[in-house]
C-alpha cells in the first residue's frame, strides 16, 4: 500500500470572531497529534484547514479529490457551521468521508463554563447540523463518536482508514485472467464493464500461450533463486525438488506479466492451461504470500477481493467452501492447489501428489492446517446492477481429525450462528463457494467498504435467522432498484 494520508478539516464560521478560530486551529492541530500518537492508526492525520465558508469547503474537496496520496477526509465541527456552505464541496467529494464526531475536552469544566466556553465548544449541535446535510446528500459516509484521546475511538478510525484505503487500492486494481471461467459455471461471471464503471476494476485477459512463452524465457538462475526462496520459507518432501522449479518458472512468470500491466490480482481455471505441465500450485500460493490476489476457475471477483483485503491488511487467503462435518457443525475449507500460506498454524511443507483434475502431472504444492482463531469469510457476487459482498462470522479450529491422505492446504471452522442456520442463510444471500477467508478483516471494516464502493452488504452474525435474512434480502432488493 502507498503512505496514504487522511486530511482532517474542522467546521466552524466567521461568527465567533477571530480569537475562537485560532483556538478551533489550536485545538484541531492537538487532536490530530493525538490521534497520530496513539499508535492505533495504520496512516497518518494531517489537519488541513478550517472550513468557515462555502468556498473553503470547495477548496477542500478538490484539492483531497485531485491529491493522489489523500486516502479520505475527516471532518468535525468544533463550533457551530451552518451546513448550507458544506454542500459544494460535499457534492463533488470523490474520497471515503469520516464524520468524527467529537470534543476537545471530555468534561465540562464547573466553574470555568461561560458563554465563550459555550461559542467555542459546540459540537455537540454543531455536528448534529453537519449530520444533517450528509443525511439530506445521501451521502456515503462513516460517523464514529467519541473522545479523539480513548482507545476505542482511535481503533474505529484506524479500522475506517484501512477500508478507505482499500477502496483507494481497488479503483486501480487491475485483474488478468489467464483463460476463461470454468465453464458451465455461473458465480464466477459478472459484467466487467459494470465493475470498471462502478469500481475502476479493469478486467482482461491473457492468453494461455503468451504465458507459456514468458515461461520458456525464465532463466535457470532466475529458477535457482526462486528455489533459494521456497527453501527458506518452507520444508521439502524429498521427491518434491524437480516438481518445485517446474512452479519456480511457472510463479516468475506469471509474476513478470501481471506487473507488466501492474495487475494486482489474476486468475486461471484448470480447463484453459495449455502447454503447461503442472496445475499453477506453489506458484500460486507464494504469489498470494506475496500480496497478490487470486481467483480459482475464473474467479475475478473473488481474485479482486483477495487483493483488497490483502491490501487493507492482515492475514487473507482466497478460500472455498469444500465439505462438511455435520456431527461437529464444521466446514472444511480448501481448494485443490490454491490456498495462501499466510494463515497456517505452522510451517507449510512443499509435497507432489497427484490431482485427479485438469489432465496435467501432479504439481508441487503446500500442504499446511490453518491456525484457529476468530475470522470471517466474503464472498463479492453479481446480483445485476450491483455487486453484494456477503460476510459471515467464523471460529477457525483446530481439525478434529487427521486426515493424512488429504493433500491440500486446508482450514477447519464454525461458522455463525451455527452450520445449518449459516448455510441456509448463506445459500439465501446467494453466496459463493468461493470466499476470502480473513483473520484480520472483520465485518464493520468490509461493511464500511462496501458503503465506500457503492456495494450491497450482508452479514451472517450469531444473531442471524434465514426469516429475518430473507425479509432483508427483499427490503434490500427493492431499495436497490429505486437507486
């Protein structure tokens, strides 16, 4: 991610005269120190100005929009700020918003409280007024309220600045498909032109035989390096060398394409690999280790999600919904080859099985339990005329069993509220098999990025019923349609 920064304006007016809006100055410039000090914030805060008329807000939103390191802007109104002279400005944002609604002091102080105390420390109805102008624009925005010096607050901002930023990553990002989708399938598709009109995606393919030819350019000292790498990272299977540099050469040059076009994300199915010996396995899992995002059979969306979510931070792994243990209400998670070492428990181990699937010899891939703990899984579909990113609260554990004749990289959880209500509500919400799986993001981070992109969100929590699901679904519909 680039050092993205977060301006800070506050709203006030000429009113108070002049002594007032150097303290609001004063007092601002305290509050983005304080926030920046606080070690809780992925970026940094830069208080820019106060706004005290029309044309100050204007000015403020078009220098944020045209300003390629400004990831969002943080407004609060220290003072009353008549909401009228907000609405240029606001009208033309193009950057995530952050209402911070807040107050220089926590307390009122008893006996020093006069009129000028009261004039200078107005947010109390000064943002009540600036709320109300962001309601009436409809706009999109996050409101946190809090103090700017308690724990709590400053997490909920750093939490908005990582989906911010990641809906800043994702009007670049770009996607290459190596092939077609998997054929017959229908959840892998969308309208990419939608998605490049709505989000900025950029979707395209590149031919099977192009990468085949960067392959057979890959250099065997580029392979020995490549190597050097896999052994520092992970344990070998002693019959697993050979198959590996098969997956060196395959992993630089898909690497040496996708940065070409500054493709951040890609996909294959094991339908449209021609020429090419071995399934993408290792090859896959280490560029995904690496921050690249992946979508198994054609999967762009899911490709671009991975991305995202890589790029907001934290532990992610494309992921697919495999089989269940209906006696222990779990659900193993894996893919054939694909599933990103970052969220094992332990160290991977590099093994040569064969696949059973896609015609090829059998690749090189790693094979690893993922670690338990408190995550979430996405899925980002289709519905026409928009996309829905469903999240669902997960318990990732420990397997129960085994299971030594498996050779994939797989993962173990509970889903909320429990398998079958999930499943049903799942199936409702019309989720993929294919997920992000995420130790990191959670469903107040994906829900405020869904609002900053414009997309539909659905999240399966412990309180979730398919009945109260599915009246949400329909209310949802409808709204959508008279957007």
């Amino acid at each position: 991610m680039k050092n993205y920064t977060f301006w800070f304006a506050a709203g006030s007016q000429h009113l108070y005269g002049g002594e007032t809006l150097r303290q609001v100055e004063e007092n601002c410039r305290a509050i983005a120190d304080g926030l920046n000090g606080s070690g809780r914030l992925p970026y940094p805060v830069a208080y820019k100005m106060t706004v005290k008329t029309a044309e100050d807000a204007a000015r403020l939103t078009a220098e944020a929009n045209a300003d390629g390191d400004c990831a969002g802007i943080i407004t609060f109104c220290h003072t009353f700020s008549p909401s009228k002279m907000w609405i240029n400005g606001l009208a033309r944002l193009r950057k995530p918003y952050l209402h911070f609604h807040t107050q220089f002091h926590r307390e009122i102080p008893d006996d020093a409280i006069d009129m000028d105390y009261m004039n200078l420390h107005q947010s109390a109805h000064g943002d009540r007024e600036h709320g109300f102008i962001g309601t009436r624009m409809r706009l999109p925005r996050k409101v946190i309220a809090g103090y700017w010096r308690d724990a709590a607050a400053q997490e909920r901002i750093g939490q908005w600045m990582r989906s911010a930023a990641g809906a800043v990553f994702s009007e670049g990002l770009k996607v290459t498909r190596f092939g077609d989708n998997m054929r017959g399938v229908a959840v892998t598709e969308g309208d990419k032109v939608e998605a490049q009109i709505r989000l900025g995606w950029q979707v395209n393919t590149v031919p099977v035989g192009r990468l085949t030819e960067v392959m057979a350019e890959v250099s065997d000292a580029e392979i020995a390096e490549k190597m050097a790498e896999y052994r520092e990272k992970y344990d070998f299977a002693p019959s697993a060398e050979d198959a590996a540099a098969y997956q060196a050469r395959e992993e630089i040059a898909i690497q040496r394409l996708l940065d070409a076009e500054g493709c951040a994300a890609f996909t294959n199915t094991f339908e449209d690999l021609y020429g090419m010996r071995q399934l993408p396995g290792l090859a896959t899992q280490n560029l995904m280790s690496r921050g690249y995002g992946y979508g198994g059979e054609g999967d762009w969306k899911t490709a671009a999600l991975t991305a995202v979510l890589k790029a907001m931070g934290g532990v992610s792994s494309f992921m697919e919904d495999y089989t269940y243990d209906l006696k222990r209400g779990l659900i193993l998670g894996a893919h054939m080859l694909e599933v990103c070492p970052c969220i094992a428990a332990d160290r991977p181990r590099v093994e040569v099985h064969p696949l059973g699937i896609g015609g090829k010899e059998p690749p090189a891939r790693l094979i690893f339990e993922g670690k338990a703990g408190r995550a979430t899984v996405s899925s980002l579909v289709d519905m026409g005329g928009r996309l829905r990113l469903i999240t669902q609260d997960v318990e990732c554990v420990k397997p129960p069993l085994a299971m030594p004749r498996l050779p994939v990289a797989r993962v173990m959880w509970k889903p909320s509220p429990n398998l079958e209500t999930g499943a049903e509500s799942w199936i409702l919400a019309g989720g993929a098999h294919h997920t992000v799986l995420s130790y990191d993001c959670g469903a107040e981070l994906l829900r405020d990025w869904a609002r900053i992109i414009g997309a539909e969100f659905v999240h399966i929590g412990e309180n979730t019923t398919p009945h109260g699901l599915e009246q949400e679904l329909f209310w949802n519909d409808l709204a959508w349609k008279l957007k």
